[in-house]
C-alpha cells in the first residue's frame, strides 16, 4: 500500500489553505498513514454476502415530522447580528 508523504500533505494543506507548522506536518503525516492501514485492513476482510449498511445498528424515525410553522421576521433574524446592512447579515470579506 502506498505510503502518504510529507510532500503529500505539505501539498493538500496547501490546496485547502492551510498553514501547518513543518511538526505538525509529520503529525498529520503519521496520523493520515494509520488511517491509510486501517483502510487496508478492513479491505483484507471477506465480506461475502455482507450487506452494506450506512448505521451499525437501525436507526428508524430520526427525523421529526415536518410540519409549516411561521419563520422569523426579517427583524428577528437581525436582532443578535453585530453589524447588519440594509436589512442583511454583514460578513467580513474573504480574502484569496
């Protein structure tokens, strides 16, 4: 199996702007390789006739129902924002 490098995770932290210190690095590193190994454990496994299953154990009614009910005014939604504008949420610019 093949191992995840330094170079590799320097790579996708940088894809997902992250700053990572070069120890945090080789811990993330180490960290995604034992992730990697267990993968390849569970994939060594005969799992004929398992059924798929997305819960360990069945999980039935999570949801509640979905029943109309009036939403929060305009106002309401503001009440507790810091700084809104216009009637709107204001958000700090996102830099590239």
């Amino acid at each position: 199996m093949t191992k995840i490098t330094i170079e590799d995770t320097r790579h996708v932290a940088k894809l997902a702007r992250l700053g990572l210190a070069d120890e945090q690095l080789e811990t993330l590193t180490g960290e995604l390789n034992t992730i990697i190994e267990s993968i390849g454990k569970i994939a060594e496994l005969d799992l004929e006739g398992v059924e798929p299953t997305t819960h360990a154990l069945e999980v039935v009614n999570v949801w509640g129902e979905d029943v109309p009910h009036t939403s929060l005014t305009a106002e309401q939604a503001l009440s507790n924002a810091p700084d809104p504008e216009n009637g709107l949420f204001r958000v700090p610019k996102m830099h590239s």
